[in-house]
C-alpha cells in the first residue's frame, strides 16, 4: 500500500467562478485582444476585440461591453464587467465552472508588440463543487492529490467534469484507481476531447467493478502525458454515444504500456490526435472474442517492437502504422495507411484494409483476409504454415515474394 491513500469524496461548498485578465502595456488602437474559450464537449468560442483606445481600462470597458453582447452559448454563462484595467468574468451559476485564456496580437494577427493581456490571479475563485478535481474539499485529505508524494488516488462512483488539467502536480501518482465514474465529458463532433491530465505510474481503471456496478453511459478520458505509466482497462460500461469508446486514453511516453482486459476502449482516437505508447496488450476476463474492443487512431505512434500489440482475444481496429503486431485470438482489422512491419498470426483473423505495406506476414494459424477491400496494396513476404488461410484479393494485393512455409502444405484454390 502507498504511504498515502487519498480518496475522493466530492462535496465541496460551490461557488461562482471568477476569473480576470489585465490589459497592461503601450497599447494600440488597433491591437487584437483575444479571449478564447473551451468548453467541457471541446468546442471553442474566440472573441477578438479592438482595442479602441490607448487606455487599458476603456479597452477592458471594450472587451466586456463585446463579451456580454455576444450570443454564442459557451458566453452566454458567463457575466463580464470591469474594474480599471481588469476584465471580471463571473459565471452565473455557482460550481460551474468554465476555461478561458487570453491573447493578444497585432492587427493582422502578428506578435504582440509592447501590449499585454495577462490572468490576474489577484481575488481569483475556484467554483468548486463536487465535480472539481482541483477542488481539495473534495478529497479526504484536504488536498488535491499530488501535493503529497507516494499516494495512491482513488475515484469511486464520482462525476469529475472540472480541474482536469492536473499535469503540472509536484509529485507523480503511484497508482489512479477509477472505478464506476465519469471523468470528463463526450466531445462535440469534429473535436478533441477534454481528458484527466494527470502523472501517474500505474493508472488502473474500471479494476474488480461488474457492468452492474459500473456508471454506464458515461466515458472516462485520461490522458497521462509523457510520464512512463502502465494504464489497465479492467473493465467498462458503454458510452451514451454509440460511436465513442467508453474510455478514451491519451499519451506522450514512448515507455508507456496500454493492458485491456475488458471494455471499449479508443487510444488517441479523437479527430487529429497524436499518442505515443511503446505497447498494447489485449486480453480478455471470459468472453475472449467479446471482453475487448479496443480502436486505435491514426495519429498513434508504437515506439515497442517485441511485440508491438500482443492481441490474445477481442475485437482491435488498428488505423496507424506498427512495427509487430502477434495476434493469436479475436479479430483485427486495419484501416487507412498504416504499414505493418511483421504480422504474426496465431488463430485471429485479420481483416486487412490499410494501403500501408505488410513486409512480412506470417500465418501460422488463422486468417488473412485482403477481399474486403479493393485498394491497391503490397504483402512482401507471407509465410503460410498449416492451419493458416490466405484470403488473396489478387486484383489489389500485390505478394512480391513467392509463398513460403516452414512445414510442407497444400495450397488450395478456392474461388473468392
């Protein structure tokens, strides 16, 4: 057990968010000043403002007048006014809270020159409330975890959509236990989702909690930076968005490792996201066609090569590139342009639709399968042993090298 548990207990006493941004500076009456907001779903909201004036507490007057005139809804929540050269921006609601930051530029967009526009932290409030991670009435310690070194952190059956961005803690978790909540919220089409940014050694989530217990409908989003970490899926519900995965893993460690044992699961599946693990493992607990489902995006990058991804049962959609992939049970299929250097198949079978080049291919049991997709391809060199089956769309796939195999096999044609 690490020296210090710290539990989540929510609860805290909420009020209304205040944040506020200084003009300061020589300032220009046609200097750009920028407050860019983002809401829980991902979605943005950039309100630029003139200066209109060389004095900074009439260019604040300016931007709040512009602030509370807008009718875009991620504004509307909020209340601006001013005191001096301060911009005050209040929330309506207490325990709601909301992202703003602030620019500014030049004009035409260039760097700002001898203007500022900077967040006073001077009579800031935290809204509070028992959906904020960074709220430390919420943990039962009295402290936001990460102040305290060696701890263990647990989240039981809670709703965190605030605080999330945790990246900057003094000290880094020992071990993130998330079990039956929802941290963070589903991400507006066409953007990323706001995830947990938190450093953690080992982050362990949906451990020893049944579909019965497990908050449906609700996604868990953690994204674990460039710390090294082992992250283990146990187990999920489903997401209320059908088409999103119930848990949505980001990282920037090229010695991270990714184990899931149940639950759908995306890694760096939002739109343009990047993600770099060294490897995945996918496993199952009693299904093993059915416990993982597991969808990789395109912007992921596999630093490990003994194996890359161990596939032992599930359902995987890969979309990137990879060096090796051994998938001995469930399905693969692969997507868009990713290259494999050495698939290894021992029982899976594996839909392969990516354009990207399979340098070696061996099928030692199970199948590959290149009908489901007419775009032109190349298999340099597949290894066929017995048990192994070759679906070969002859009219895309190009097998540059003749079949072999380490055994003696009949090679049988069947029409496609």
């Amino acid at each position: 057990m690490a020296a210090n548990d710290i539990r989540f207990i929510g609860g805290a006493v909420t009020a209304a968010q205040v944040t506020k941004f200084t003009v300061g500076g020589t300032v220009e009456t046609d200097d750009l000043f920028i407050l860019t907001v983002t809401g829980l779903d991902g979605k943005t909201c950039i309100l630029s403002t003139a200066a209109g004036s060389t004095t900074p507490s009439t260019v604040a007057t300016n931007i709040a007048t512009a602030w509370n005139a807008s009718t875009n809804t991620l504004l509307t929540p909020i209340t601006a006014s001013t005191s001096g050269a301060d911009v005050i921006l209040i929330g309506d609601v207490a325990g709601v809270g909301f992202n703003v930051a602030a620019t500014t530029t030049e004009a035409g967009g260039g760097t700002a020159d001898a203007q500022t526009f900077i967040e006073n932290l001077s009579g800031k409030v935290h809204p509070g409330g028992s959906y904020d991670w960074n709220t430390a009435a919420n943990w039962d310690t009295g402290a936001v975890p990460g102040t305290l070194a060696d701890s263990t952190v647990y989240v039981d059956n809670a709703i965190i959509l605030y605080g999330l961005n945790q990246s900057a803690i003094a000290n880094t978790l020992t071990r993130l236990v998330i079990r039956g909540s929802q941290i963070g919220t589903n991400p507006a089409g066409g953007c990323l989702p706001v995830k947990l940014q938190i450093k953690g050694t080992a982050i362990d989530i949906g451990e020893s909690f049944g579909p019965s217990t497990r908050t449906e409908g609700t996604p868990i989003l953690v994204d674990s930076g460039t710390t090294t970490s082992t992250i283990t899926i146990h187990n999920s519900g489903t997401n209320s968005v059908s088409t999103n995965p119930a848990v949505w893993i980001k990282a920037n460690a090229n010695t991270t490792k990714v184990i899931v044992k149940r639950g759908i699961v995306g890694i760096g599946w939002g739109d343009g996201e990047t993600t770099t693990i060294n490897a995945l493992d996918v496993l199952y607990v009693n299904q093993k066609a059915t416990d993982a489902q597991v969808f990789i995006g395109s912007g992921v990058t596999f630093s490990g090569a003994s194996p890359a991804i161990t596939q032992k049962g599930g359902a995987v959609m890969l979309g990137s590139a990879i060096a090796t992939i051994t998938a001995e049970a469930g399905t693969l299929l692969t997507e868009g342009s990713g290259a494999i250097t050495t698939l290894t198949i021992k029982g899976c079978v594996v839909t392969s639709n990516s354009t990207g080049t399979i340098t070696t291919a061996n099928v030692e049991s199970g199948t590959l399968d290149t009908l489901k997709s007419n775009k032109t391809r190349t298999i340099t060199t597949i290894k066929i042993n017995p048990g192994g089956v070759f679906k070969w769309n002859k009219a895309a796939v190009v097998v540059t090298n003749p079949f072999t195999s380490d055994s003696s096999v009949i090679l049988t044609g069947a029409a496609a």
